[in-house]
C-alpha cells in the first residue's frame, strides 16, 4: 500500500501489517465493518495502511492519508524529532 485508507468494499482480502504493528500473521479485512470509536491500529480490519502488504482477495478502498499523514509517516515523524534532540550531556556543555 501507498496510502492509507478506508475499504468500501472487499472480498476474501488480508494484509500484512508488521511494518506498523509487529503482527508477522496476515489479518483479515472487511469492508462492512464499522465503528463506533476509533479502535487500536492493529483492530482496524476496515482499513488499509501505507507500508503494508496484500497478500490475498481484493479491495477497493477511499484515500484517508498520504504522505507524513499517513499511520507509518507519524510513526517516521515521531522518530525524526527524536533523533533532531540532542543529548542531555550535549545541551548542558552548550549553554
């Protein structure tokens, strides 16, 4: 996948989500199911995510995030900013 996004319609179809979730076992994924609340990542079976893999069916799905928005880009964020803080030692010989 390139993109996030929400599946409008699905048939025998499940991906690998171990570049977001660890989860080494494909996961099923269907269309009809919906929410109420927004739940883990790793309990959306109604959506598809940038950097995982089909591994079998088919899908179609609706674009929700590409780029930085998407779950793996926060993730490349996240660590981005950690790596651009300098360490405790550094900041204090600094000032």
């Amino acid at each position: 996948m390139t993109a996030d996004g929400r599946l409008v319609a699905s048939s025998n179809f499940a991906c690998i989500e171990s570049a977001l979730t660890g989860e080494s076992e494909a996961v099923e994924k269907d269309a009809q199911v919906t929410f109420d609340d927004e739940p883990v990542l790793g309990d959306q079976i109604n959506m598809v995510f940038a950097g995982t893999a089909v591994t079998r069916g088919n899908a179609h799905a609706c674009v929700t995030a590409t780029g930085m928005q998407t779950e793996v880009g926060k993730i490349t964020g996240l660590l981005e900013g950690e790596k651009k803080k300098k360490p405790r030692w550094t900041r204090r010989w600094a000032d």
